[in-house]
C-alpha cells in the first residue's frame, strides 16, 4: 500500500535543537549554507584546474558548453528532485525518495549504494590530498613528507570540524569555497583585462566546435564535476525552513556550478587562444592552469593557487564527511543500521558516532594503500574515487524515475503540474541513463586503466545495489514492524 501523500508542514518542526534525543540541530542552515556544502563538495578549483585541460584535449575548444549542458540536464532532475522534496521526512535523500517511489528494496538498495559511493568518493579523495599537500609543501617550503602523513592529517582535520556544530563546518567550508572562488576569478579578470592571448572570442560555442565526435569526453568529465550537488536534501533536518531552503539551495548550487565551470573553461581556452588551447592541454594539461595564472596575474598567485587546491579538496572532504554521516544516520534512526551509529552529541548536535566510524574506515584504506605502495594520485585517488561517480549518477537516474512513479501513484493527492511530475524527472532519468552509460563507456577518461579495472569497477555498483536488496528481503522476512517504516520514519517525531 502506498504511503499517504502527507507533505511536512513548516510548523511541525520543534524550535529548539535535542540533540540529546537523538536529534540533529534543526534550523541551523540557510540557503547559503547549504549551497556552500554543496558546493565545496565539487571542488571548483580542483575541477578546473586539473579536470578542465582533459576536457579541452578531447573535445576542443567547445568543451566549456559540456558544463552547460550537464547542468541544464541536472536542472531538469531538480525541478522534480524538489517537487517531491515536501513529502520527505528524514535525512535519506536519494534513499528516502527511491523507497517512496520505487519501493521499499529499491530505497534499501539506494541505501547501501549511497554510503558506498560517497565513501568512495570520500576515501578516494584522501589520496588526491596527501598528493597535492605533499608536492605543494615540498615546492613551496621544502618540506618532503611521505603523501600518507598529510592524508591521515587531513582524515583528523575532517573528523574534528564533522565532529563539531554543523555551524562551524559550514563556516569553514564558506571560507574556503569563497578563497578557491576569488583565485580563479582572479585569473578570469585578468585574462578578460588583457584581452587573453589574441583577442577574445567565442569560438568555444560555434555549433561547428560543439557538435563534434570527441564531445562524449568532455560531457563524461563535466557530470563527475557537479557530484555532491543532490546533497541539500540530506541537510534538511538541519535546515531552516527545509521545503524552501532545499529547493533553493539546489537550484543555486546547480545553476553556479554549470555558469561558472563553463566560464572558466571559456577563459582558460581564451587564455592560450583558440587556435593553440588544445595544443597546450595536450603538451601538459596538469600545469596548464598554473602556466596561465603565471602568465596574466604573477608566480605569487600560483603559489597560492597550489595551495588553494589542497584547502579545496579539504573542503570537498568535509562536505562528504558530513553527507556520509547523515545518511548513516538516518538509516540507523529507521533500525536499519547499529543503533549507535544514530548517536547524536548532546552538546554538538553531530552524529558523532558515525563519524567516527566513517574516519576509521578512511584510516584504514589509507593504511592499506600506503602499504601496498600505489601512486596516491593516478591509483588511489582515481581507482577508489570512479566507483562513487558511477553510483551516484545511477542513484541519479533512479531517483528521478522514482519522482515520476511517486506521483503518478498519488495523482490524487497532490497539486503539482505533469511538468514537475512527470515530464521534467521522466526526461532527466532518460538523460541520466544515457550519461551514465556514457561514463562507462568511457571510464578510461577517469582511471587511465584498461577494460578488465574498469568494468570491475563498474560491477560495484549493481553489487552493492542488489546487495541491499537482499538486506530488505531479509528485513522484511525478520523484521516486519522496521521494513513497514523504512524511509516513512518522521525523525522529528522520533
């Protein structure tokens, strides 16, 4: 039976945080708050500077237009990602939906792959930091560190600010967003200034440089750069006003991400001009934003650029930190999970035992792949990060269709036009599928590795997918009274 279409008044939510209840801090975020997790989660200034050159090197000049493109598809998914998002009660986000629409072993399923693929993406990353943080303090102070010393440092760094109020995570993570922000719209004004190297042009967005055959790979690399966007939904426990702080926040953080990547790309393109781009990507895409940021503003900005690229993948760290968290979190509030990890700090307000628990677990694969002695950066980071991306971008195509099955199941009982509930999230789910068959394809772009390490990692996805499946038939076999509530728990009620 279908649950009932009960939308969450404004006025349901207890005014004060009891976090002593188990509780998170409700009414703690706003719109810019969340919009900068979100945002840090995608980390521009990594995105640009080291992903950006690999786009223009396969597809040419008129890569910049992939950014566009994926975020008009991504709006399309948010026009019904948020139309469902009133009739939502906990902190699940692509769980909590898929279970409306899909059914309950679908949601599990979504469950399970959701804190796999964030953690992927999480524990991934702890490479690319203990990568940059190394060669940037050996470059800049000579100072020459193991990458796995800054990489634990980093995984204390990020369990302390999750640890602590979410207010100060959302503070840090402000600071550092606007500071990867500034560097590279630094370099956009000097570039525009001095008109980039042989006058400004728009060639970037001629349909004759944007219709061609090697466009698959930037459109592949420009849906990984928005990851961590659909994350506003888990903040809605904490956010004031959640039925409009979440749509908004989606809204901005899709809408910035896609104007800005495709600006910057546009401006790096213009920095070396249209005619030699491709060609200077080609020649060394990992230093050719530091070669441009030299050029037009001074060896200072790069040095704080190098630098600016370890805060931004820190605050991409955080940001998924905390997202894991809450998911844990809300999977142990509906007896799924151990019901510790549903702890929350009295005074905090942070389901701290959880992040101890997501910590301990980077710990660990860190340790095992400093052991095994792997490069940090093209291994590590690449190998454990692929698997997160193409999760996500299926939790993506299911929770769209999810929005198109919730409604068309409640026609009844809701007021929404078809094109928020059925026109909007069918096309974005076809659109999803489509991309997400196109990063696989073309997985080589993220791994550098051959068929038999890409499709292995591919197959974690439908794994851990019908894994918790089988998790929710056993549920259902063992514990009706849990399976009858999964992703119907009103955690305010709780």
């Amino acid at each position: 039976m279908a649950e009932p279409l009960v939308p969450i008044a404004p006025q349901q939510l207890p005014p004060a945080a009891d976090a002593d209840q188990g509780h998170l801090q409700r009414g703690r975020l706003g719109v810019a708050d969340v919009v900068f997790f979100v945002v840090a989660a995608a980390a521009p200034l990594t995105v640009m500077a080291g992903v950006a050159p690999l786009a223009i090197l396969f597809g040419g000049i008129g890569a910049p237009v992939a950014y566009l493109a994926i975020g008009v598809l991504l709006v399309l998914f948010a026009v019904g990602f948020t139309a469902m998002t009133p009739y939502i009660r906990n902190a699940g986000a692509f769980y909590s939906y898929i279970a409306r629409g899909l059914g309950r072993p679908a949601g599990l399923g979504a469950a399970l792959l959701a804190v796999f693929s964030y953690n992927s993406l999480q524990i991934g990353m702890f490479g690319a930091f203990g990568f940059f943080a190394s060669t940037t303090a050996n470059d800049l102070l000579g100072v020459d560190l193991p990458w796995p010393v800054y990489a634990f440092a980093g995984i204390a760094v990020v369990w302390f600010l999750g640890f602590r109020s979410i207010n100060l995570g959302a503070k840090v993570l402000a600071a550092l967003l606007i500071a990867e922000t500034a560097i590279l719209v630094l370099l956009a004004g000097s570039v525009l200034v001095k008109g980039g190297a042989s006058g400004l042009s728009f060639d970037s967005f001629a349909p004759s440089n944007v219709f061609v055959s090697g466009m698959s790979g930037p459109l592949g690399l420009a849906v990984a750069a928005f990851i961590g966007f659909e994350a506003t939904a888990i903040y809605r426990e904490e956010a004031r006003e959640p039925d409009r702080t979440v749509p908004r926040a989606t809204y901005l953080a899709i809408g910035f991400l896609g104007l800005f990547y495709a600006f910057i790309a546009w401006i790096i393109v213009q920095a070396f001009g249209s005619d030699q781009a491709v060609a200077v990507a080609a020649k060394n895409p990992a230093e050719m934003f530091f070669t441009a940021m030299t050029q037009y503003v001074g060896g200072w900005a790069t040095d704080v650029q190098r630098v600016l690229i370890v805060t931004s993948v820190l605050a991409a760290l955080l940001a998924f930190h905390n997202a894991i968290t809450r998911y844990v979190y809300a999977l142990s509030v509906e007896s799924v999970g151990p019901a510790a990890l549903g702890r929350v700090h009295s005074r905090h307000g942070s389901p701290w035992v959880a992040g101890i628990a997501q910590s301990v677990l980077a710990v660990v694969v860190v340790a095992v792949f400093a052991v095994i002695g792997v490069d940090p950066y093209t291994k590590f980071f690449l190998w454990v990060n692929t698997p997160g991306v193409v999760g996500v971008l299926v939790l993506q195509a299911l929770a769209a269709f999810a929005v198109v099955a919730f409604f068309r199941r409640n026609r009844a009982e809701h007021g929404e036009g078809r094109l928020r509930t059925l026109l909007a999230p069918a096309a974005a789910g076809v659109l999803l599928t489509a991309v997400t068959v196109l990063v696989c394809k073309r997985l080589d772009l993220f791994t550098g590795a051959g068929p038999t390490v890409n499709w292995s990692l591919v197959a974690l996805t439908p794994a851990v997918f019908l894994a918790g499946m089988g998790l929710a038939a056993r549920i259902r076999r063992t514990r009706p009274d849990v399976y009858t509530k999964l992703a119907t728990t009103d955690v305010d009620a709780a």
